[in-house]
C-alpha cells in the first residue's frame, strides 16, 4: 500500500470528512490531560476535530497539519508543517496530541521531534477512535472498511509500553468505549471519508457504498442506530 497517497487523499474530501468522522470522549482527553489548561501542539490535525475539542476544554492548541485543504477547515492558530517539521519552538508545549494520526508518522525522526518542542516533562498524547470489534456486525463492518488492504504501519491496538523510543518514559494507555449514531445513509458517508475509498476507482467505490449500505439496513431496518467505538488514549511523558 503506498501510504503517502493515501495520507494525502483526505483534502479532495475535507468537508465530509469534519462532518462526519467521530469526536473522541472527553473523559479520555480529560484523563490524558488534566484539567488545568496547557500549551499544545494538536500533531497531523486533519481539520481540526480534535484541535476544536481541547480548545472548548480551555487549552491553547496549535494546529499542525499538512494538508492545505484539511487545514482551511481550522479556525485559529493552524500552521503548514508535519511530524518531522513541527512549525514551533524546542521546548514551548505542555503536550503533543494526534488525534487519528500517529500511524502516518510513527518512529524516528518524528519522536525525537516531537521531543524537541515539549517542555521537560511534557506529554505525547496519540488517541484513536477504533470500531469495537467485539460486537458481530461491526466486526463485519471492519472487513468491509479494512479486510480490502493490508493494517497500516502501525496498529493501535498493539503498541509497546516503549513505542515512542528513549526520549519518552513508559506508554501509558487507558481505553474509553462509546458510541455515535448512525443512519445507512450516514455510515456510507463515513466510508467515503476513508482512504481507501478516496484513492479508488469508480467501481471499487460503489461496491464499498453497496457493501455497507446493505449491512447497515440489515443490522438497524433503515433506521438510526449505534455505531459502538473503544477509544485508545495514550500518554508518554518526555524523560
């Protein structure tokens, strides 16, 4: 799978994507954060869904994102830069997050330069939203979203306690579960908002809306229903 085209495919679909895509629990940005406001950088921040989260919460966030047409969708402090280039100064941030992004830029020299903007002590909080496989027709949701293509690079199910490499203590991870509500017509609109889809032809594209368009009127009869997620939150904090 060639990942940079797939990392780059999300800005023709920017819109849909703020739209659609899930939010993450508050109690677990609560949990990786505290309560008292910090200094963040919110790390490969699409368009800005986490970023509008930690800022509600009362945090200063700068996004960073890649992306130009992902980051025309973020109001406030959004700067051109990436995992490898972060756009501020060494030891400015209370926390690095990455909400939904780590796997595009796991490993070195991403760590060592996310080290270099945190404080002494600082956090690095990668969090992902995950379908909870544990119930049937999700997990047959998952091989209509996932089975067509190989696990990215990194799966976020299955970090080490040492992930982030030796400028980093040990991970820690909490799991949050939840659930957002979802129509046939809403969970085809979630999978135009991936990839895999966004990066294929126009037959491939239909079979996927077809696919899970008919799992979804099967599961809920055409009406709303529950799409159930366990949220992964991680926090290592800089040695």
């Amino acid at each position: 799978m060639d990942l940079s085209k797939h990392a780059s495919s999300f800005g023709a679909a920017a819109d849909l994507y703020d739209r659609i895509r899930p939010r993450y629990p508050l109690e677990a940005l609560r949990w990786a954060l505290g309560d008292a406001p910090r200094e963040i950088v919110d790390l490969g921040a699409g368009t800005g869904i986490l970023t509008r989260q930690l800022r509600e919460l009362g945090h200063r966030v700068i996004a960073v994102e890649p992306d130009d047409e992902m980051r025309r969708q973020i109001d406030g402090d959004a700067r051109a830069g990436r995992a490898t280039a972060i756009p501020v100064e060494a030891e400015s941030q209370d926390a690095v997050t990455a909400g939904q992004a780590y796997h595009w830029f796991a490993g070195e020299p991403a760590h060592t330069e996310i080290a270099r903007v945190l404080k002494p002590g600082g956090w690095f909080i990668p969090v992902w939203n995950v379908r909870d496989e544990s119930v049937p027709w999700v997990a047959e949701l998952s091989e209509a979203f996932d089975g067509h293509r190989a696990r990215s690079a990194v799966d976020e199910r299955e970090l080490t306690p040492d992930e982030f490499g030796p400028l980093f203590g040990t991970a820690e991870l909490e799991l949050f579960h939840w659930s957002t509500t979802h129509t046939p017509a809403s969970l085809v609109d979630l999978i135009r908002s991936r990839s895999y889809y966004l990066v294929s032809d126009a037959d491939t594209r239909a079979a996927l809306e077809e696919r899970v368009r008919t799992l979804a009127e099967r599961t809920a009869g055409g009406g709303p229903f529950e799409l159930p997620y366990v949220t992964y939150t991680y926090r290592a904090k800089k040695l």
